[in-house]
C-alpha cells in the first residue's frame, strides 16, 4: 500500500495545525447552524400537520347561513337552516362522500364526582370519530352504531372534562356524569392530542353523545353542522359544488349565493398552512446553508495560502517527477480532512442537541408556539441535503487552489522566496 501521499498531508497538515482550528470552529458552527435550522423547520413542518390534523384529516364542515341574493320570488335574508335528514340526502346523491355525520351541540352544565361544570354538549354519530381523530385512552371507546340507533344513555368526554369532574389520573371509564337530569355512562375518554384548529374550544372539554339520546336533552329540529370526508382528498372543490346546488335545491337558493351557505374546507386550508411551514423550512436550510458557506470560504482561503507558502515546495517535486494529480490529491485530502473535523462535531453536537430538546414534555393543556419547536426531526432527508450540500462545498473549496497549485511552473516555482 502507497502511504506517500498520507505522509505528506499529515506533515504538511501538522505544520498548519493553529491556522486550521478557526477554520474547523467556523465549519463546526456552520455544520451546527444548518442541521439544527433544518431540523427545526422539519420539525414545525411535522409538528404543524399534526396540530392541524387534531381537528381531523381531509375534512370538510358545512353550516347553515343566511341568504344574500334573491331568487325564484324569494326575497334575500331567509335564513338557512340543515336537518338531520341532509345527511342521508346528500350521502345518496354524491358518491364522493366516504363519511358524513351530522353534529347538534349546546352549552349546558354536567356533574359528576361531586362537582359541577358547564360544558359544550354535542350529539353526533359513530363515524364522526373517524373524521374528527376522536382516539379514546386505553380501556375506553367512542360512541358506536349500536349507541345511536338504541339512543343510549352513553358518553365520551375530553381528557379535561374527565380532570375537572372526577380529578387527575382517575379513571373516568365506566363512572356517571348527569347532563340535564339525565345521568350517562361514560364509556371512553379522549386521549391526549395537539389540536390548534377548533370550533367551540378544544376537543379536551368537549362531551359527546349519541345523536338521538341527545336529541332528548336539546329537542330543536335542526342541527348545527354537518361533517363531511370526501374519498379522495382532490373531490373536496367538487363536493363544494354539489353541496351548494343540491342544498339550494331543497331550500330554494342560489347556488351561487355565497352566503346562504358556511363551507370549512379544511383540506385547502391545510394546503395554505403547508405551503407557509414549507416556505419556512426551505428559508432556514438556505439561512443555515449560508453559514456552513463562510467556513468553506475560510478553507478556500486557507487553501490558497497554503499553496502560496509552498510554491518552492511543490516545484521541487513537481521537478522530481511528481504527477500534478498528485499535487491535486493531497490539496483535496487536505481540503477534505479540514471539513470533516469541522462538520463531523458540528453533526455530532446537533444530534445530541435535538434529542434533547425533544425529551421536553408538551404541555397538551395550554398548547402554545412551544409545541412547535419541541419537537425538531434529524430525518434522512435533511442528512441527504446537508451532504449534497457539503460536497458541493468541499470540491468547490478545494478544487480551485488545488488546480492553481498543480499547474505551477517548477522552474519558476524554485526561483520563489
């Protein structure tokens, strides 16, 4: 084996050794800077996803309204109003809909272990727990067919109605609360979840019926919304469209009025909260990727130098016979040797830091901005980005002094002082 060239970089590298350590904290810093801002973009990207989907996934909300435009002899500013039996209509008339459920809710006061508190109370079916990511804690479940069909006095309740009425860490499962007169069985209880998208505050104080037992405790005909899951998440505009013209048809509307119906189409505001994380995260990778650049402008630099202190040097082996690919390879080792001190305790003090960072708990009752940046990812993608970029660098860094030392002229080379 040929250790020539090992020799040379290690005792030329030894002679620089104080003039490469600022270059080594400057990549180290720079390597640091871009994985840990990678990282915590990823992260908010993750993390924003998972927020959002707390309220539910590919999910649409349609309420009733107020007319704003005249039509067929009506005047404008009839109210709007949807009945139980939209459900059925509109799941028979758009085969597009994979899931629908209808929702009635009121504030009323609930008691249970000796304590009393008001509460929004709501009435819906089993497949809403689909659509809205309602997942019960273990030993517990959400309303089912059977539950709704029989109008069972049963109930499901957040993770904080269960805290406030029969205390922390008590089991809920099984225990009574009263709604109205009426006592209930509680049969699950929400499990923790990050939730920034709500109507009528989070899911954790929320209490959930089935839809015909609560129709007993609040007897209004109609109800509030009606929630929709499309079968494939690009049908959302198309659903919206037929909502409109088959609801105006039933009431007498204009489809086109705008407000005689509420629509929240959650799937195009997910797209909108996508693109924004995603603007996020590509501005702190190049913000980060900026940074790792100044440390390799220092090793260019530091390069250069070198090749100027050793021009004497190199035409006296380039007059020997040395290769000039030889002089390119033992800039380029040196070059390489230079990043990778820098960037492998760069890789190393940021792995060590996101794992830290994310053994922080979050605080699912008060969820704030902390929640976001608790939670940064060291994925395989951010790795494959950083290298690219990291090769990029090292051959531009290296290769430009490597090619101007190896094309000096050894006889002008040993006239240099």
């Amino acid at each position: 084996m040929n250790l020539t060239l090992p020799r040379f970089f290690w005792s030329e590298y030894r002679k620089r050794r104080k003039k490469a350590s600022l270059i080594t904290f400057a990549l180290f810093w720079g390597t640091l800077s871009i994985l840990l801002l990678m990282a915590f973009g990823q992260g908010m990207s993750t993390q924003s996803h998972v927020a959002f989907s707390g309220l539910g996934e590919t999910l649409m909300m349609v309420y009733g309204g107020q007319t704003s435009l005249a039509f067929e002899g009506l005047p404008k500013g009839r109210p709007i109003s949807l009945y139980p039996e939209d459900v059925d209509y509109l799941k028979d008339r758009i085969p597009e809909i994979l899931r629908i459920a209808p929702e009635a809710y009121t504030y009323l006061q609930v008691s249970g272990g000796g304590k009393e508190i008001n509460r929004t109370v709501h009435g819906t079916t089993a497949e809403f727990a689909l659509m809205r990511t309602q997942v019960p804690q273990l030993g517990g479940r959400f309303l089912n067919a059977d539950d709704v069909d029989k109008g069972r006095k049963v109930a499901f309740i957040g993770w904080k109605v269960a805290s406030d009425l029969f205390g922390p860490g008590v089991d809920a499962v099984g225990k009574q609360i009263v709604i109205n007169r009426i006592p209930f069985t509680v049969v699950g209880v929400l499990m923790k979840k990050i939730q920034d998208s709500m109507y009528n505050g989070p899911d954790a104080d929320q209490v959930y019926l089935p839809f015909y037992a609560y129709r007993q405790i609040d007897n209004r005909r109609r109800i509030n919304q009606i929630h929709i899951q499309p079968r494939d998440a690009s049908q959302s505009k198309l659903i919206e469209s037929r909502l409109r013209i088959l609801l105006g048809r039933k009431y007498r509307f204009d489809p086109e009025d705008p407000y005689a119906l509420s629509l929240w189409n959650t799937i195009e505001d997910y797209k909108q909260g996508e693109a924004i994380f995603k603007g996020i995260e590509m501005f702190l990778g190049i913000i980060g990727a900026l940074t790792l650049l100044i440390g390799a402008v220092g090793v260019t630099n530091l390069m250069y130098a070198v090749a100027k202190e050793r021009t004497r040097e190199i035409g006296i082996k380039l007059a020997i016979g040395a290769r000039r690919r030889v002089i390119v390879q033992q800039f380029f080792l040196e070059t390489m040797f230079v990043f990778a001190k820098g960037t492998f305790w760069g890789f190393l003090t940021a792995f060590n830091i996101v794992n830290l960072v994310r053994l922080a708990p979050i605080n699912y009752d008060s969820f704030g901005i902390e929640a976001y940046l608790l939670r940064p990812e060291l994925s395989l993608q951010i790795f494959v980005v950083y290298m690219i970029i990291l090769g990029v660098l090292v051959f531009l860094s290296g290769i430009f002094p490597a090619l101007r030392a190896s094309r000096s002229n050894p006889i002008e080379s040993l006239r240099y002082e």
